[in-house]
C-alpha cells in the first residue's frame, strides 16, 4: 500500500532539482584550501518515507543542493 502522508506535488518539485551526476567534478584534494564543506548524505529511511517525509538534499561534487517546500504568499502555490 502507497503512503499517504506524502505531498506529491513537493516530491515532484524536489526530483525536478536534484541534481543530476554528470554534473559531478572529481574529486578535489584538500591540501591548499581554506575552507572544507562535508556533507554526510545516505538514503532516507523507511520509516521518514512512511512518515511522508522528502528526501531534500541532493549532491554531486562540489556541489550541495538542499530543498525546502514553500507555500507562495497566496497559501496554494507551491514552490522549492
């Protein structure tokens, strides 16, 4: 049975901007830099799925994409 609890619309939105691998850059060493972002990102878990949660944080080398559903000031158009 499907879950119910998920905004399909948000979801959609979400897949919309992920970001898609190709645009991944190898990867850099970091001796030389002055400043590190590290980014931990696994699957989302069964039971945030169940709970309707998005997975919302896409990554491809350097670069992090993190998503927040958002309502435009009219309350129904949804927006990322």
């Amino acid at each position: 049975m499907g879950n119910l609890n998920i905004d399909a619309e948000f979801q959609i939105l979400m897949g919309k901007n992920y970001i898609d691998e190709w645009k991944a850059k190898p990867h850099i060493p970091a001796l030389g830099m002055n400043i590190y972002v590290c980014v931990r990102k696994w699957p989302i878990f069964e039971k945030e799925v169940k709970e309707g949660q998005i997975d919302c944080v896409s990554t491809a080398n350097p670069i992090i994409w993190v998503g927040e559903p958002k309502f435009k000031v009219d309350g129904i158009t949804k927006y990322i």
